[in-house]
C-alpha cells in the first residue's frame, strides 16, 4: 500500500542555494576586481586583501564565540561584503581604515541583526558611508590610474579629484562647465577605466559584464538595475535641458562615480531589496531620485551610496504594499 506523506512548505524545490547564489556574485565581480589590480597595482591588492580577510575573519569569531550558531563564512556572503567594501575605497587608504569599515560593515551592520537574510541595511555601503563620515580626507583622496605597468609595486600615486569632484567644484565657483568637461576623461576612458575613482568604478564594461553574467545566471534581475539607471538618466536630462550651463549631460551621470557598481552590484541585493517586480522598480527609481538629488544639491560629489542606504529603509514599506500575488490566487468578482 502506497503511503501519502504530507509535509511542510516550501514544495517547490530548486537546484539553486544560498552558497552558489553567493559564488556566482563573487564570479561576476572578478572582471572589475582584475580591472581595479591592473590600473591601482599593489594597492588595490593591498585593499582588497584586507577588506575580504577582515570581514572572513571577523564573521567567523562572532559566529564561534558570540552567537555560537552554525558557520557560515563558506556561504561567500562575507567575501562580497569584503569585495564591494574594497570596491568603494581609494587605493591609498591605509589598512587600518579599511579594517574598521569591515567591522562595521560585518560586525554592526550584518551579524548584529542576525546575519544573512536579516540585515536591512546592505553592509558593505553602511561600511562605506561611516568610513566616509569618520575620515572625510582620507575617502576623498582618489588616486589616478597607474601610467605603466613597472609602477605595479609603487605605494605612491598621484590623486586628483574624480569627474564628479571636478564638475561640482567647477559648477561651486561658476566655471565654465564645457571648459572643464574637456580636460576629463572621454567616452572611451569612462568605458575602460582610465580615470580616478575607488577600486570598483571605474571599469564600466567590466561592471557591465558582470551583470550580464548574473543575469544569465538569473542571480538578479533586470528590474533595479533598468529603473535605477533609466530614472537617473531621465531626471539628468530635464535638468540638462533647463541648463546646459550648471548641469551636466546625462551620460556622464552614468559614467561618472559609482552609478552602475551601486545599480548593478548592490541595489540588487536580494536581502536588501524589495520582492515583486514592481516593488523593484519602485525600489529603482528611488534610488535614481535621490542619487540626482544628492549629486545635484547635495554636499557630496556622489550620492549612490546614501540613495540605496535610504531605499533600503523603504523596503519593508514596499514589500507590503506591492506584494507578489500568491501562488493559485485568483480575485474573486461581486
């Protein structure tokens, strides 16, 4: 006799999981980390080593000894935690500051709420806004890519301001921005990467790529990034039409600073993202309002980092009122 055994939920089951969701993100982000060691040299490694070990490492003490719960540091979530804090960090920042953007980014912004799958807020961007609150010279510093490949080894390099510094200083003391915008990288140098900026953006094609590839691997969705950049393209361009003189042309706000690493990397976040389709939509254009708003009007040169932490505030807002339609559910008519 055939028995019935009834279980429960979840009973659609894939061959995806958690630690190869992870894997895959940390495969899509080898093309910029490549990119970052090959126009930084020694210091991008020097970086990078200390933000993923650091964050490895610190995960891994508070799971042994304070929350004493089941390890999880194989998962790969605390080497992207790592990854794209290095990503959003100038070469030259000494280790010991990038060590406390890793505590903060693991110890209070990820573990503290329980680990993965319970933080609000995405860890790495909270690591980066308080390294920038705490050392606003030292975030600020941007060196310039390497002229040649025998500097590899070199711990000086020369800084300057990034694109959107320049163009905001310019726009502060009414400069022409039409003068200023020749002397800045061009169409193909934005693309490539030969520019200042942090480790992770100024490679556009290697960012592009690596979202191309978790797009095949269905890792996220074309939903935030789309409506992330589309918004901030279309809000750029009313502004540019009403003054070409004071604002810059929409492609360079895609161009410029860390708009595509944030739409593509970190705004996908699937633990700090909304669910539906249409709640990630909302979540995208959010995310292009505030990133035009903070650029334009805002202190900072750069706003991607504070629009997705303010999104990613709304989010539990979102899920509520656009929830996905539940399985089989059908609206019933008067």
């Amino acid at each position: 006799m055939n028995t019935l055994h009834v279980s429960g939920s979840p009973h659609v089951h894939s061959s995806e999981s958690v630690k190869k969701i992870m894997w895959t993100v940390v495969i899509a982000l080898l093309p910029t980390l490549l990119v970052s060691f090959w126009f930084f040299g020694f210091n991008a490694v020097r970086v990078t080593v200390v933000s993923v070990l650091t964050c490895v490492l610190l995960e891994w003490l508070l799971q042994r000894f304070v929350f004493k719960g089941k390890l999880t540091i194989t998962d790969g979530s605390a080497v992207i935690t790592g990854l794209l804090l290095a990503f959003n960090l100038p070469s030259n920042i000494s280790c010991g500051i990038v060590i406390v953007g890793a505590i903060v980014a693991i110890g209070i912004s990820k573990m503290l709420f329980g680990g993965l799958g319970k933080n609000p807020f995405n860890p790495a961007l909270v690591g980066r806004v308080f390294l920038l609150i705490s050392f606003p010279t030292q975030m600020t510093s941007w060196p310039k890519p390497l002229e040649k490949l025998s500097n590899f080894f070199s711990l000086d390099a020369q800084t300057g301001a990034t694109p959107l510094g320049a163009v905001k200083q310019a726009v502060a003391k009414g400069e022409n921005l039409a003068d200023v915008l020749k002397g800045l990288p061009d169409y193909m140098q934005l693309m490539l990467g030969d520019r200042g900026g942090s480790l992770g953006e100024v490679a556009i094609i290697a960012i592009l790529l690596g979202g191309i590839f978790m797009l095949i691997r269905k890792v996220i969705t074309w939903h935030i990034p789309v409506s992330f950049i589309g918004t901030t393209f279309v809000f750029a361009l009313i502004l540019h039409l009403i003054d070409p003189q004071i604002y810059i042309a929409p492609s360079y706000h895609l161009l410029f600073g860390g708009l595509m690493l944030g739409a593509v990397f970190m705004a996908t976040d699937m633990v700090t993202s909304p669910m539906s389709a249409w709640g990630k939509i909302v979540f995208g254009i959010g995310c292009g309002l505030l990133t035009i708003l903070i650029r334009v009007w805002g202190s900072y040169p750069e706003g991607v980092s504070f629009a997705i932490l303010i999104m990613n505030a709304f989010v539990p807002l979102i899920n509520k009122g656009l929830k996905p339609k539940k399985f089989g559910y059908q609206k019933v008519r008067n």
